[in-house]
C-alpha cells in the first residue's frame, strides 16, 4: 500500500507564490511517475505537472513558464513550485503516484488564488 501527504496549500494573491509538497510513505518501486492534479468546481481534474523516476517533466500548456515540478528520490517526494498565481489556478489540488499501472492519490489541498 502506498500513502501520499500533502501540504503547501493555501490563500494567495494573484501574482504570489505557494510551493507544494507531497511525500508518499510504503512499498514504493524504484521506478514510478509522481505528478500533481487539479479540479477546481464543477470542472474536470486535470494534469498540472508530472515528472518520471528518471527526470522526464510534462506540464500542463497554461502553467508552463511558471511553475516548476521537482522531485527528491531518496525522500520520495515531489514538489510543486507555483509562482505568477492566478484566480484560474484556484483549485483543489492532489498529488499523484503512478507504479506499476496503478495510480494512488493523496488527500488533496486547497489552493485559492484573490484577484
């Protein structure tokens, strides 16, 4: 079983910055996708960013230039540096861990973006 923990969330003004945060704990292969999703009301989840085991990074086309996914191995953990907010990046957002064919999330963590 894989567990994931969030933090880093949180009300901000249009142009601030949030970093988020998320550390999964358990029986984890050397080899897996850790990204981040957001569903902001009544709309879909969607990717924000992933980044594979070796590097690889894909973003989202409306937060490329300015937000930054990373990733700590030996910690198991992905990072998600949010800078240039705007009121659109309101949403819940959720970590994701892919291995093996098989997805696990975490909690979810609220970021809320003021005009």
């Amino acid at each position: 079983q894989v567990q994931l923990v969030e933090s880093g969330g949180g009300l901000v003004q249009a142009g601030g910055s949030l970093r988020l945060s998320c550390t999964a704990s358990g029986t984890i292969f050397r080899i897996y996708v850790m990204g981040w999703y957001r569903q902001a009301p009544g709309a879909q989840r969607e990717l924000v960013a992933a980044i594979s085991s070796g590097g690889s990074t894909n973003y989202e086309d409306s937060v490329k230039g300015r937000f930054t996914i990373s990733r700590d191995n030996a910690k198991n953990t992905v990072y998600l540096q949010m800078n240039d907010l705007k009121p659109e990046d309101t949403a819940v957002y959720y970590c994701n861990l892919r291995m093996l064919q098989r997805n696990y999330w975490g909690q979810g963590t609220q970021v809320t973006v003021s005009s």
